[in-house]
C-alpha cells in the first residue's frame, strides 16, 4: 500500500514540476502569443465583414452565417482598425 501511494506523490511531483516547467517557458511568450492571435482574429472580422464593408469575397455565402456570432466584437474591432463609428450601414453599436 505504501508503494502505491509512493508512485501516486512520485506521479503528482513530476505532473507538477512539468507544470511549472510548461509555465517558465510559455510566459515570456504570452504577450507575443495574444497579439498574434489578435491579428489572426482582425483579419478574420474582416474577411467574414468584408462584403458588407464594399470589399468583393467570394466566400460570402459561407461567412454570411458567421455574423451574427461576430457582431458582439464588432465594436471592439473596428475601433481597433481606427473606425470612430460603425462602417456598416444597417448596423450600428456606437
């Protein structure tokens, strides 16, 4: 019994040092990691609002059903790319 219950603090030891470990190598990376994902996230808000925007997508069929899911972030995306007010003329979230 007590080797078992060795194996099983052997087994939380090392699942927590690979945690630390996992942790001390992704953290200076984290700011890095967001921006990249937020850009990926940019660049999809306007693909998926392109048409709308007057930009020609010959995917519009398939990102005409996203929009509903994105208009939630919509405003937070178009500040970001620098738009005071909403460049949709049907919708507007200022």
């Amino acid at each position: 019994m007590s080797r078992r219950l060795n194996k099983e603090k052997l087994a939380a030891l090392f699942s927590a040092v690979s945690q630390g470990l996992g942790e001390f190598y992704a953290a200076p990376y984290r700011r890095t990691f967001a921006k990249a994902r937020r850009e990926e996230d940019d660049l999809f808000m306007m693909l998926v609002f392109s048409e709308s925007l007057g930009i020609p997508n010959p995917a519009t069929y398939y990102t005409l059903e996203l929009m509903p899911e994105l208009y939630g972030r919509f405003h937070d995306w178009h500040v970001r790319m620098g738009m005071e007010h909403s460049p949709l003329d049907g919708f507007r979230c200022c």
